[in-house]
C-alpha cells in the first residue's frame, strides 16, 4: 500500500487490493463463523433429542 519508486501505482494497487480482501475476510470471518458454530450446534442437539425420544405407541 505504501509503495515508492518505480512501478509505484502497480504496486499500490495490488497492496491495496491485498490489504482490503484480508480485512474484509478477516471481519466476515469475526461474524460468520462464531454463528455458523451456534446453527450447527443447535441442529446438533435438535436431532439428538428428537432421536432419543421413543415413539408413541400405534393406536389400536
């Protein structure tokens, strides 16, 4: 992003470019992730219970 010297504005935008993608996958990653552990986790324990209650009885 600082860059100097000969092929400065190439170099400026590839660090730019870099610089911008690392934080903005660094702040969706922040987000996304810890919610992506909650949903799982939750479906997790949704078909655990569901699977360990027993079924009714067929009416005879």
């Amino acid at each position: 992003m600082i860059a100097t010297g000969a092929s400065v504005s190439a170099r400026r935008s590839l660090g730019i470019a870099v610089f911008s993608g690392m934080l903005a996958s660094t702040c969706i990653a922040v987000l996304f992730i810890p919610s992506f552990y909650v949903l799982l986790q939750r479906l997790s324990e949704r078909h655990a219970t569901q699977k360990a209650l027993p079924e009714a009885p067929p009416d005879a």
